[in-house]
C-alpha cells in the first residue's frame, strides 16, 4: 500500500481511504495467537489521516474530516456533478471544455473547478477533459448544464454524473 501516494490522489475522498485501510491492516496484524505490528513507511508522518489512524482515534479523524469537507463545499455539504468533455483531437476536447465551463458560469451560480484532464486522459483514441461542480442545488444546476449543453449541442461529446465515484 502507497499511502503518499494515496495522500496526493485527486479525491476528496483521500484521506477517508488512508483511514480506513491504515485502521483496516492494524485489526488485522494482531488476530491471531500473536501479538501483531504494523510498520508504515511514508514522507508525511504528520498528515491527519495517518496520526489519527496509528492513535486509533476515529472521532478526531472524523471531526477533521468533516469540517475540511464543510470547508472545501464537498459532499456531504454539497453535491457534485462531473462533465467529461471528449474529443478526438485534444485541442477540440479542450477548447469545448473551457467554452462549456465559461457558458456555465454564466448559468449557475455553483463553484466549477476545471477542466483538467481527465485521470486517463486519451482512452481509445479519445481524449477527455474534466469539469466539476459543487451544487447546493443541484436541480437548479443540472438545468443549467441542460441549457448549455443543448445550445451548444455538444451531447455526443459530453457526459455527466451526478456524485460520481472518483
């Protein structure tokens, strides 16, 4: 297990992951006959998951956890949609994404982060670029999507998900 590199994974989800696998693997050294012990190797003994995990302190980590996310408008304080933008020339891709994006702000009145490139960012010869918004009213907001998206008539180069898993 990577936990740095788990540390530096773009997901807000990130440090609940270390938690739960650091908690995960210390239950599990010591089950048997004998006593167990977990050594971690990592650059950022100090990052919060970590120190709350080896203390076995899960309502520090959870009361941290939480008011980062309040903090940063995730979920549970908001919901996310993600828009994937593809093209098969990734010039195309990316000028649709950033005139999708500047066409929402103009739309919704959400936080939008992006486009980035997507994690895998040519798959079969396309390439995609990443949008995300932080709704606080997510009807409202996916109107808004609809609207740009229909005037811009980009359906067969767009997708979107609502709370998408990574």
């Amino acid at each position: 297990m990577n936990v740095d590199q788990l540390l530096n994974f773009p997901d807000y989800r990130a440090s609940e992951r270390i938690f739960e696998l650091l908690a995960q693997v210390a239950g599990r050294s010591g089950r048997g006959r004998f006593e167990g012990t977990v050594i971690l190797q990592t650059h950022n003994p100090d990052a919060f998951p970590i120190k709350f995990a080896v203390n076995h302190d899960y309502p520090s980590f959870y009361y941290r956890e939480v008011k980062n996310r309040e903090e940063l408008n995730y979920p549970p304080f908001s919901e996310l949609v993600r828009i994937t933008v593809s093209h098969p020339q990734p010039e195309d891709a990316k000028r649709m994404a950033m005139d999708v994006k500047h066409s929402l702000l103009d739309e919704i009145g959400s936080e939008i982060l992006g486009p980035v490139e997507a994690l895998i960012f040519k798959l079969r010869g396309i390439y995609r670029y990443r949008i995300l918004i932080k709704s606080m009213n997510l009807a409202k907001d996916l109107d808004g999507v609809r609207n740009v998206v229909n005037s811009m008539n980009l359906w067969k180069h767009i997708k979107v998900e609502v709370n998408p898993p990574v």
